[in-house]
C-alpha cells in the first residue's frame, strides 16, 4: 500500500470493487480504504471486514485474511468491539488444529488489544462422549 494519496488517487475504483464477485479484492478495497480512505470510507470498509471475518459467511482462507485485515486495522476497529465479539471464527470440525486455531486466536487477540481489561466469556465446558463400550 502506498498510503492516502495513491488510495485517494484510486478511491473511485476501490469502491467500485466492494461489487466484486471475488472476495480478496473486495476485502484489500475495504482494508486500504479503512486504513488510508476518507472517513466516510470507514464504516462500510469495516462491515465489510466483520462480514468477511464470519466463518458462517465465508470460506477458510477468506476468512483468515479478513482477521488478519481487522488486527492491521488496530484501534480503528474499537467502534465494532461487540459485533467482533459476537462473529463466529470457530471452523466446521476436518480442519487441521493449526488451521482450526488461527481465527479463534485472532479474533481474542484483537478483542484483548481493544478491551484489555474486559473479562474473556467463560469457555464452553466440553461433554465427554461415551464410548461404545459404554453406550447402552
């Protein structure tokens, strides 16, 4: 990226890339135009980051990409704490552990960074499933 004046320069052709069928170039036209764009440019940029961000909306590594796009962002996400609280980064059982971990350790680094002294939700507890052995 080469700050505001190249995304003031090209700010009509971002824009026009939030109707992109494809999601990476609408996600990098809401990244730069949230980081160097006008202050009208920030509130769709970002709705269009959290929704990208939600693992109920998109695929794996569009997602990843978006979480990534929202830490870059820094405190200029902060207006959006509670919708970034609520988004689903949690990916569908099949998925490599490494993989699986990415988003959810993300999104709580992010939420942590923005609301230090906020208290994490408490974690699920985890039911253990029988085994067959023991199922009647």
């Amino acid at each position: 990226m080469r700050g505001k004046e190249a995304v003031s320069a090209a700010r009509k052709d971002l824009l026009e890339l939030y109707g992109d069928e494809a999601a990476y170039p609408r996600m990098t036209a809401a990244n730069v135009l949230a980081a160097f764009g006008q202050a009208e440019d920030l509130d769709p940029a970002i709705d269009t980051l959290i929704d990208s961000a939600n693992q109920d909306h998109q695929p794996l590594f569009e997602n990843m990409w978006a979480w990534n796009a929202l830490d870059d962002l820094r405190e200029k996400v902060t207006p959006w704490l509670e919708e970034l609280r609520e988004i689903n980064a949690a990916l569908p059982k099949g998925y490599d552990g490494r993989l699986k971990a990415y988003a959810p350790s993300l999104k709580r680094v992010i939420i942590k960074r923005l609301a230090p002294n906020a208290k994490e939700p408490p974690k699920a507890k985890s039911q253990r499933i029988p085994a067959s052995s023991e199922r009647q």
